[in-house]
C-alpha cells in the first residue's frame, strides 16, 4: 500500500508554501530526487506540475546561490573571475 505523505514532505504542501533548503548542497540533493520522480512517469497529473513548481525554485536557489559566490570570488580576484582549472 502506497505511503501517505507527510505534512512536511514537498508532496504534501503546495510549492509555494515550501520553505528552501538550508544550504545549496540539501537544494540540489531535492532537485535530483524530484527529477528521478518525474521522469519516472509515475506520479498523478496533480503531483506532476506540483514537482515542476517546487523543482523550478530550486533551480531558482541554486543559480541564485551560485551567482552570489562568484560574486564574492570576483572580489578576491579584484573584479576579475579567473578560470579555473580543477587542479
């Protein structure tokens, strides 16, 4: 028998109403789940644009969060973002 939602899981409150994760990681770790939900083709029509709702402001987060990092990078490298290498 399916599991019943909870009243703090992303299926039980409407996307609005869905506080955002504390940090970028827990966004992009919801991101990746609701991702795997929806191309499963399994969830109702309802749950579908509510996962694309939720999904779309984490997307929204996490872009944010990232600007504002490079932001403080371009300062330590006054005003210039270094490429970076990966070494």
């Amino acid at each position: 028998m399916p599991k019943a939602p909870t009243p703090t899981s992303p299926e039980a409150q409407p996307a609005a109403q869905t506080a955002m994760p504390e940090s970028y990681e827990l966004a992009l770790q919801e991101l990746e789940q609701l991702l795997a939900q929806l191309e499963s083709g399994q969830l109702p029509l309802d749950q579908l644009l509510t996962h694309y709702q939720r999904g779309a402001s984490l997307l929204t987060f996490c872009r944010d969060r990232l600007s504002a990092v490079e932001n403080q990078i371009k300062v330590l490298d006054d005003g210039v973002l270094k490429p970076w290498n990966g070494a």
